[in-house]
C-alpha cells in the first residue's frame, strides 16, 4: 500500500510546547498553545511486510537514491540502530517501540519520493517517524488513532539522539490546521476548518542557525524566572502566546488572511522584544529580518515571521492571493537567491448528498449481516 505524510510547519507559538512542560514543576507556568498545519510537501512510500526485518529504501529530495539497508526485528538490534542516529535511524526507533508493544513482523518500505526540503523546520524527521508509525499501524492492523500513531512515533524519534518535541508529530493529521495544546505531560488538539482558500509561502533563508542552543538558552528561563529576561520570556511564551494563538485561530476559521497576516508580524516583534535578549547571538536574525522586510514583497503579503526556533533558518509570510503567492516565490528566487515554497490551506469538501437508512430488514439474513449492519439492508415491502 502507499502512504504520504506531509511536513509540519508551526504557524504560531513556536517554544510554548516544551516550555508548557515545565507546568510539571511550576503551575504557575501558563499552558503552551500552537497552531500547526502540515505542508503541501511530503514523504511518499509504498509498504507492505516482510517476515523478519525491516527493509528500508529512500529518495533524497533531489531525487538521488539512497543506498538500501536491512536490520533485523530484533529488539537489541533496532535499538542500537535507533541510537547510533543516522538516515534510518528515526524508523529504527519507531519499529523498535511498535515490537515492544506489538506482536508485528517486519516492513519493506520504499520511500519512492521526497519532495520536503530536509532539516528546514519542517519536521522532516517526525514525517518519517509518522510515516513509520502509520505502516506498522496499517499493515498489521494495530487499530491505532491518529494520535496512537502521533504517539508511536514520538516515543520511537526519542529513541534516537533527536530530542524533538511533541509538537513535530502534528504532521500525522495531514494538510489541515491543528490546535495544539501542552500542559505538563499532556497533550490535547483540536482539528481547524478553514472557509476559504489562504495562501502561504515557506522561505529557506539558506543561513545559518544553532537550533540546540537556542533552546538550550531559552530553557534556563524555566522553570522559576530569576531576572527579567527570563521573566520576558516566560511572559512571551505564556500570556503572550496564549492571546495571539488564540486570535490566529479565529481568524483562521474565518479565514481573514489581513488579520493572520498581522497576527505575524505582532508575533515577531514580541518574540524580538522578549526572547532574543535571551540569546542574541542567534536571535537578532539579521538575514530573517532582511527577508522580512524586503519592500518588493510587500505589496503582495500580509504579514510574516520567523519559524520553527526562529533565528536565520527559515520565514513564513502570509500572501494576499494565489497570484500573490506565486509573486512572492518569484521575487524571492529572483533577487534574493532563496528557495520558497507554497503552503495553501483550503476548505474541506462538504456533503452534498447522503442516503441516511432509518429502518431496515436484517435479522433473518443471517449470516450478510456479519459483514453488515442489518439497518443497512432494505425493508422488505409486502
């Protein structure tokens, strides 16, 4: 069978998942609130089992083939596997926790194509832990939800030397808008509907960012402040976030692009107040804040911001319409020599027509309504 799994892009709130942990120790830490979608880019793979190992293939980006590998299902092995970090590393670790908690056999995966740009904040390893996750799920028939799956892959991405945050998995709902919440070691999301099309662009800034020091130097902020910059950021990722995540989904339901769009750049400016005094080193952004206010784009966007854990990595801009987003890609190609991919969000398809059964004749067609449910057959009119 084929499965996709899109990328992730955290719309807004970026940090306040790791930091609504720390609610573990200090209640008085506001929960933390993201609003994610997935990303018209993905991983695609066909699957189906093996008997006794995990046989793994892959498509980089570019198209380029990677060299196939076999580890055997076995517990010791898929650890080692899992922990001596790599390319297969993240599915290693997944298969690792499905035989821990699951009587499975192996899987042949072929990652056939990837077009999801790799270590861009985009989730890109959590894609492929999802992906893992969701083959095991179906080919063995595990019955999982898409939060068991979610789940699955988190515990497995953890096994290896990453230490994503729960957030990252958000991907496994596909290409819809998802509200995330954390509070202490809980989870709780709510799925988004938009009204109308809204039109986004991706920017790699093709920059250079710290990723682990960033966190590490936002993480000393909790989880008691002791001075004000600390007591900035726990405000920014608290409070802060709370209100504007919460007005972003609002207008997102609505789908107010000029109101998202301001939303982003309120966002960046609180988090360039706030938490780059905690980090300057790589939260001043100067290429960020170049792309951000590079005046040809803005006729044509809203808004935007920095993604993911800021600093000079990647940008995100809400555009005014189609023709405007492929605007903003051109000029970014063009004069600024960046890669920019789109993102839209659309409505979901509704109902138009439904046959809803409201009585039926099954009882003495035993055995068919094994197969089923006898309200589905029709009434028989003497």
């Amino acid at each position: 069978m084929k499965i996709f799994v899109p990328g992730r892009i955290c719309l807004f709130g970026e940090h306040s998942d790791w930091a609504g942990g720390y609610r573990r120790i200090n209640a008085d830490i506001e929960q933390g609130y993201t609003l994610i979608s997935g990303t018209d880019q993905g991983i695609y793979a066909e699957v189906e089992a093996h008997p006794t190992a995990l046989v793994l293939s892959a498509t980089r980006p570019g198209g380029e083939r990677v060299e196939p590998t076999e580890i055997p299902m076995q517990p010791q092995i898929l650890l080692e596997a899992a922990r001596a970090g790599g390319f297969w590393s993240y599915i290693a670790g997944v298969a690792y926790q499905v035989l821990t908690n699951y009587h499975v056999r192996g899987l042949v995966i072929d990652n056939f194509k990837t077009d999801l740009p790799m270590k861009k904040g985009l989730s890109s390893s959590a894609a492929i832990s999802v992906l893992a996750a969701r083959a095991f799920n179906r080919v063995y028939d595990l019955k999982l939800t898409v939060r068991g799956e979610m789940e699955l892959a988190y515990m497995g991405e953890i096994t290896t030397p990453s230490r994503c945050g729960r957030m990252d998995q958000g991907c496994a709902f596909g290409n819809r808008p998802v509200l995330m919440t954390f509070d202490g070691d809980r989870l709780d999301t709510e799925e988004l509907q938009v009204k109308g099309d809204l039109h986004f662009v991706i920017v790699d800034l093709a920059a250079q960012k710290d990723t682990v020091e960033i966190l590490n130097r936002l993480n000393r902020c909790y989880p008691f402040a002791e001075n004000q910059v600390e007591s900035g950021v726990q405000e920014l990722l608290g409070p802060i976030n709370k209100r504007i995540v919460h007005q972003a989904m609002d207008a997102l339901v609505t789908s107010d692009a000029q109101r998202l769009g301001s939303l982003m750049t309120e966002a960046q400016a609180f988090f360039d107040r706030y938490a780059t005094p905690a980090c300057p080193e790589e939260l001043t952004a100067p290429v960020l804040h170049r792309v951000l206010a590079y005046e040809p784009l803005q006729a044509h966007i809203w808004g935007g911001k920095g993604v993911g854990s800021q600093g000079d990595g990647t940008a995100q801009f809400m555009a005014r319409s189609a023709d405007d987003q492929q605007a903003v890609i051109e000029i970014i190609h063009r004069d600024l020599g960046m890669e920019a991919l789109p993102l839209t969000m659309k409505p979901g398809q509704k109902v138009r027509k439904a046959v809803i059964p409201a009585a039926g004749f099954g009882t003495r067609l035993f055995p068919a309504t094994k197969a089923a449910k006898k309200e589905l057959f029709p009434i028989i009119d003497r």
